[in-house]
C-alpha cells in the first residue's frame, strides 16, 4: 500500500493498468483526449507488478485491480468512477486542482 501511495502521489494522473486491458485503454485514451499524459504502470510489465495488484484488489474493494486511476495523490478509482466524473463535468476541474490541466 505505501509504494502504492508513493507512485500516486508523485504525478498529477496515475494509472494502474495491464496493457492488454480495454477498460486501461478507455481510460488512457480520455486522458490523452482530454490533454492529459497520466503517468501509466503496466503491472504485467512490471517485476513488482504481481504485488501491486494484490494491494490495488484490498483499497479498490474489488477483485479487478485495473484500471485504478489517482488524481492529485487520490484515489478516482476504476473506469466506471472516471467515466462518471467525466460525464458529470467533475473530472476537469479535479484535473486542474491536480495540475494536470491548466485551461
């Protein structure tokens, strides 16, 4: 959980994924759209990746770990979360308090 909360908090927009994940791709590719470059972990492409999943599967409440997607050091959470806040109109403006955005 501590390197977990590490990782999150030293970028603006974290993304916890597996590169062969359609629900990451959605969630990367908005950011990309929205102007946004998250910074993005690829747990299968990581060594260390196997015990970020298990940690991501206890704080996110559910047995699928990605995307797990941080903003500002906090949890959004996974593709339905960030698609809601999106839809919502609360995703940009949580952007630009993180820095991710600046217009």
């Amino acid at each position: 959980m501590d390197r977990i909360q590490r990782l999150a908090a030293a970028n603006a927009v974290v993304v916890f994924s597996q590169s062969g994940c359609c629900m990451c791709h959605v969630v990367k590719r908005l950011f990309c759209d929205l102007g946004v470059g998250p910074t993005v972990y690829e747990l299968d492409e990581l060594s260390w990746g196997a015990d970020l999943a298990k940690a991501l599967i206890r704080l996110m409440g559910s047995s699928q770990p990605v995307p797990a997607v941080f903003v500002g050091g906090k949890l959004l959470g996974g593709l339905d979360h960030v698609m809601a806040a999106h839809i919502s109109g609360k995703l940009v403006p949580q952007l630009k308090q993180a820095g991710a955005l600046w217009l």
